[in-house]
C-alpha cells in the first residue's frame, strides 16, 4: 500500500510539474504578445515622433519663407493722382504735332504705351517695373515718372480726363514687392 501512496505522490509530482511547465509556457506566450504589441506602439509612437519632427521642419520652413516674403513686402501710404491720355499737365496730349519730328512718343520711361494698370512712381522710393497694389485703384505697375512725382506721391493711369479730375488727390495704402524682377 505503501508503494501505491508513492506512485501517487510521484503522479501528482508529475502532473504538478507538467502544470507548472504549462503555466510558465502561457505567462511566456503572454509576455512575447505583451512585447510585440508595445514593440508596435514603440514603433508606432517613434513615426509619429519623426512624422511630427518633419511637419515641424516643414513649418518652420514655411514661416521663414513668410517671413521674408514680409520683409520684402512693402506698405505705406501715398499721396495718389490720376492722369489720362488727354491730360495736357504731363503732355501725352500734346504728342501728336511732336510725332511727326519723331521726337516725342506717347510712351512711359520703361517704353510701354500707357494703359489701365500704368502708375508713374518716384524710382528712388519704389523702382521702376515693381508691380503695386494700390488701395481703391487694384493692381498696377511702376513703369514710369513724373516731374511732380516725388517721394510718396504716385500717378495713377485712368483711360479718360474726366476721370482724372474726379480722382483728384487721394491718400492711398499701397503694397508693393520689393525687389520683383518679373
């Protein structure tokens, strides 16, 4: 009787030992699944983390391209008239007797025709060729001078004298970018 009470302590050993076995076999399983999954939420949190550096970089980049953009952009206020093509003040009406002597051309001093969107501009405050917006008038471009166009005063190109004389003189926000070569 003796032997048997051994064989069965020697059987439950066994089955105690197998159990053991399998439960330490389960806690590894779960470990490894626990390990793979933080290893994917590892991996996953370090791309977020360099996802971010990047659109960071990208943002800085972009503000610095604003910011010189700003820098460049110029904003003031300016003193603004109109001319026309029939306004004697700056001669463009007087052109025709002078054309035959080829001595004269109805031309601006960067050598366009006048037309809507042609500001005359004094070239040591806003170059020549510098394309402006100004406030009321919209867009126009610097391509020519004035002998009363001085300092923060354009001239503005209206296609009639009427129009002209009832521009008069206004005080005007003007953008410009400076230095734009196109």
């Amino acid at each position: 009787m003796r032997g048997n009470h051994y064989k069965g302590l020697f059987i439950m050993k066994q089955i105690f030992f197998v159990f053991l076995v399998l439960l330490v076999i389960a806690m590894l399983l779960i470990m490894a699944t626990c390990i793979f999954y933080l290893t994917n939420i590892i991996n996953d949190t370090r791309m977020d983390i360099q996802d971010m550096k990047r659109q960071l970089d990208e943002s800085k980049a972009f503000r610095e391209e604003i910011r010189q953009f700003l820098d460049r952009l110029g904003i003031d206020e300016f003193k603004t008239t109109a001319y026309s093509p029939h306004d004697d003040r700056n001669g463009l009406n007087s052109w025709r007797p002078k054309l035959a002597s080829r001595s004269y051309s109805p031309r601006t001093r960067t050598g366009t025709i006048p037309r809507p969107g042609t500001a005359a501009v004094d070239p040591k405050v806003i170059p020549l060729g510098t394309k402006l917006w100004v406030e009321g008038y919209g867009f126009a471009r610097a391509e020519d001078t004035g002998e009363l166009v001085k300092g923060k005063h354009i001239d503005l190109y209206v296609p009639n004298f009427d129009e002209a004389v009832k521009y008069g003189k206004q005080r005007k926000k003007v953008m410009w970018l400076e230095g734009n070569d196109d």
